[in-house]
C-alpha cells in the first residue's frame, strides 16, 4: 500500500468537519428521557416516606408541641429542638433540612438494589434519633423491595434531630407501626451518647431517654464498654445479615467522626482497613456491604437532590427517577410483537402494589376490527372489613387499557394430613388447641394437595426458655426437584402460644406463607433451609425421638383452600402492541 506524502487538503478537512458537525447535531436533536429500570420502587418508597412525615407531623400536633418555622421552613415537624435534655452533639442544621426531602428514599433503594440483595434478605441496621427523616427512609425501602432490618438504636440525638424528650424516635417508630406504615421496630435499644453509655449527658437526660425506652417497651442495652456494646450487637445481628446500614456517626456503629469509612454504599468492605472497635469494622471483615448514610449534602449532591430546598420537591422530581439519554434514531430495532405495562395498585392509601404484566397480540379478539393483546389477571388479597383501592396504569406504551373485575368469596379454610413428618405437636392458641406437624432437613413435611387452589403454611420454631431477641430461619417447598418457593422469617417467641405436651420449650411467633397450586395433584415436600440448621436456638440442647432437636425446630400447620380475592382481568388496546 503506497504512504501519501504531504498535507491534506483543505477541502477533505472540510468534508469531515462538515460531518462530524452534522453528527453532533443529529446526536443533539436526539436526547431521550429514559425511565429508571427500578422507577416504579424507588417512587413507591419516596410516597411512603412522605405518608409517614405527615403521620409524624399530626403526631407533633397532637403533643401540642409547637413547629419552629424559622428552623423548620417547610413545617414538617421533623426537626427537633436545638438544645434539650436528651441531645448530645453538634448538629448542622442545613445537613437536617437537606434530609427532608422524601426522595432521598429513592436514593436508598439504588443502594440497596446495588448491593444485588432479594426478596426477604435480612439487613442489619443501626441509628440514633439525629436524623428521624432517614430513618424513615430506610424503612420504606426496606418496605417496597421486602427486606427484614434489625434495628438497634441509640436514643440520643444531636442538634435539630429527634431531640424533644416526649418526641424520641422511638415515639415516632412506634407511631408509624402502630399506624400499620411499616411492620418494623427496634429490637434493642441504648442511651447512646459517648461510647453509647450516656456519657455527656445529664443524670435529667438518661432519665427521660430511660422512660422513652420503658414506655416503648424495648430491650436496653446496658454494655459496660464499646467493645462489649459491639459484641452485644453483633450477637443480635446474627450470622444472617446481608447488608449492615449505618444512620449519623456513632461510635459503637462506625467509630465516630474519625472514621474512615465514606459515606453511601461500600460494597468491597473486604478492601477497609478500619480502625478502633465497631460494627462496621466487624461486618467488613465478613465482606457484607455496608450502606454508611451521613454526610447528606455529599449524598445530595451525588443523587442530584437539593440542599436545603424550600418548598421540598415532588416526589418523582429527579435524576433518581429519569436520565436523558442519547438516542440515534438508525439503531433502532424492531420492538416485537409483546409488551410490558405495569398497574399500580394502592389498599387505603397506605399499602402499594406493583404488579408487571407482559401481554402479547391475541390471534382471536378483536375491538371495533382492531387488534387487541390477549388477557392478563391477577389477584388482590381482601382482608377483612372494608377498603378502598385504586388501580392506575403506569410504564404503558399506550394510556387505553380495557379492565373488568370479579369477586370471589372467602370459603373455609380445609385442614391438610401430612403424607410424612417427624411427629405430632400440640399448641394452645387463644383457648383452641392447634396441632402442629415438626419436620427438618433430613425428614421435610410431605403433603398431597389438588389444584387449584391456595396453600397456607403456617410454622413456629421450638425455642428454649432461655432464648432471647430475634431469630430467623427459612423454609422451602419442593414439588420433586423443582423448587416452588423460598421464604425467610424473622421471629421471636410468642407470649400468648404455648405448646400443650411440651412444657420443655415455647413456640415462636408464627411465620406464615402463601402459595398458588397449579391445576392437579401435586406433592409438595417443605422443609427448613439447610443453612437455617443452627437458627432458632440461643444454645446447644438436647435430642428428642433421634433426631437433634437443632435441626428439628420447625412445626407445620399446613392449610389448604380459597381467599377472598378481587380478580383483575386486564385487556390491552391495540395501541400497546403495534408499532411502539
């Protein structure tokens, strides 16, 4: 191939500057607004976030506790008084008002979604009272993607956090679950402070913050050390945790202000070189991702949230929700023949479902000669007594879609007789007597069942009288080798069951699970995980029938029959199938 010589000639500069100018121009001409791949989670969590600030704020208001709207300018009711009894450090009170911004709950679900957790993973979670409005956060995310946190808490707060003495965050935590906004509470809880043993507060401030925790009826924590106030966590943790989240600077959770942990997620802990005792440095040595939420002007910045806003934003205002892209209109590629829409589905205004639908053309139905996609249903749970629901079309090509409704009625509940199981057990539940069937790793609970229909497994786990705070195991079901579902449950015992012939040891409360049955015969084999083996008990006990009792812990009370359901039968216009 023969080398030119020499420059090149103005003309062919020209030509390639001409089309690289036009190809800017096209690129320009082409910018796109593309939908988040998890809009519809982080959405969700945002509103629950802001449904539990005005929960808080008609708390506030019925305390008769005054809103400063000079501190507090958009009069949430979140940002506490600057100096009281119970606050302990600084604060800064830009960095609080950065945090009412219900959309910072968007930005914790991409944490969490980052850190590749599923459906009823367990996450260990500590705070304090110094940022209420993320704590709440936390929970709505941990509510829409179906998380299980254990939450320890210390009760102090610093400046403009949770700070007024009747108003801890306690009081709020157990507001919103009394409110039935999240199911979660703390589990244990500490003075915090200095060491996390109240140093720097007043002999008046442990007072208050002592009643916060009785009148809460919590498990305090009396550790005589940092070190012994980690192990007391750790333990409470458990083994099982997938992520370990972090509220404000505690020492006992990241080692104070020194830290050299970053805020936001971390997700190759393995990589620290924490210094000082603390949990993160414990979880980090494990390789568990630790999501450290403080420094929120930082994270605003990162998730393009704003700073101190007034008024607060929207919820769904954001790059947290939409990103432009570019489009170039030649690498288009032909859509297909299906589609996916998704309808959001909200019970009382306070719990909100999502449910994806993926429909394709129908080869029979038509609408005024137009094509139309073939049906797609799906069920909602009607739990008892009276409730409104509201069904919106959201994420659609198209905004016609044809829908029709029917009810089905509740019918009794049948009783199922295990094919196989370990033996039988007694319970004494609210004066009725409940027989329990007990199976294990190497003996699962075996049960015929036609279809279809509704299978209701109800299980408790036998605990010594000596065990304390929350466990947690997982079952599945099996129908051959195929695996039907996988569930995780966090209990602890149950204060009103006890077990009839059993007085060596008392039930858990109940962890129960749901399954649709195919068209049929099946037979279904439940049994616990193999890596809950060790779940359930605070110690080593004995043997009963040749089995170890550690692994036989878990008792059956299977069910099978109909719910009450509103069946959605769902049509989509022609609009959604053609020519996206």
């Amino acid at each position: 191939m023969k080398r030119r010589h020499g420059k090149l000639p103005v003309y062919t500069l020209a030509v390639v500057a001409t089309i690289t100018i036009l190809l800017f121009y096209i690129e320009e001409r082409n910018k796109i607004t593309k939908d988040d791949p998890y809009l519809m989670e982080k959405l969700q969590a945002a509103t629950i976030t802001q449904k539990a600030f005005e929960i808080i704020k008609s708390l506030r208001d019925s305390l008769e506790l005054p809103i400063d709207v000079i501190n507090d300018p958009n009069a949430t009711g979140l940002i506490g008084d600057q100096y009281t009894p119970i606050t302990y450090g600084m604060g800064n009170l830009t960095e609080k008002l950065t945090t009412l911004n219900p959309n910072f709950a968007a930005a914790i679900v991409d944490m969490f979604i980052q850190c590749g957790l599923e459906e009823n993973d367990i996450i260990a979670v500590g705070w304090s009272g110094c940022y209420p409005a993320i704590n709440i956060a936390v929970l709505a995310a941990c509510k829409v993607l179906k998380l299980h946190p254990i939450i320890v808490t210390s009760v102090a707060a610093s400046m403009w956090g949770a700070t007024i003495p009747n108003l801890t965050w306690l009081d709020m935590e157990a507001t919103l679950w009394k409110a039935g906004v999240f199911p979660y509470r703390s589990v244990a809880v500490s003075i915090g402070g200095k060491n996390d043993a109240g140093m720097g507060l007043s002999p008046e401030g442990r007072k208050l913050i002592l009643e916060a925790i009785q009148r809460n009826n919590v498990r305090l924590i009396e550790a005589r050390s940092l070190q012994e106030a980690v192990n007391e966590r750790l333990a409470i943790y458990g083994d099982s945790v997938k992520l370990f989240v972090n509220v404000g600077w505690s020492s006992v959770n990241i080692g104070g202000a020194e830290t050299d942990l970053q805020p936001g997620l971390t997700l190759r802990t393995q990589m620290l070189r924490l210094k000082g005792t603390s949990i993160a440095k414990a979880i980090s040595q494990r390789g568990i991702p630790i999501v450290n939420l403080v420094e929120f002007e930082k994270l605003a910045h990162k998730y393009g949230l704003p700073i101190a806003p007034i008024p607060l934003p929207p919820v769904g205002e954001g790059k947290l929700y939409h990103k432009t892209v570019y489009s170039v209109p030649l690498a288009s590629a032909d859509m297909g023949e299906t589609a996916t829409y998704k309808i959001i589905v909200e019970e009382d205004d306070l719990t909100t479902k999502v449910i994806r639908k993926t429909t394709e053309r129908s080869n029979n139905s038509h609408l005024n000669g137009k094509p139309i996609s073939k049906w797609r249903s799906f069920y909602v749970y009607v739990p008892p007594d009276t409730h409104t629901y509201r069904f919106h079309l959201w994420k659609a090509p198209s905004d016609t879609m044809l829908v029709r409704f029917r009810f089905q009625a509740p019918r009794p509940w049948t009783m199922l007789t295990p094919i196989s199981y370990i033996r039988q057990l007694e319970a004494i539940e609210r004066e009725r007597i409940i027989t329990y069937y007990t199976g294990d790793v190497d003996t699962p609970v075996v049960i015929k069942v036609d279809g279809p229909n509704k299978l209701k497994v109800v299980s408790r786990l036998l605990l010594d009288y000596t065990a304390i705070g929350r466990k947690v195991y997982t079952i599945t079901i099996h129908e051959g080798e195929k695996l039907l579902k996988r569930i995780t449950h966090v209990t602890c015992k149950s204060e009103t069951v006890t077990f009839k012939d059993e007085p060596k040891f008392v039930p858990s409360v109940a962890g129960v699970t749901y399954l649709d049955i195919a068209r049929g015969t099946h037979i279904l084999k439940i049994s616990p995980n193999p890596d809950a083996g060790e779940v359930g008990f605070s110690k080593p006990v004995s043997t009963y029938t040749g089995i170890p009792l550690r692994l036989s812990m878990i008792l059956w009370q299977v069910i099978s029959c109909h719910l009450s359901y509103v069946v959605i039968y769902l049509m989509v216009s022609e609009q959604l199938l053609t020519y996206m």
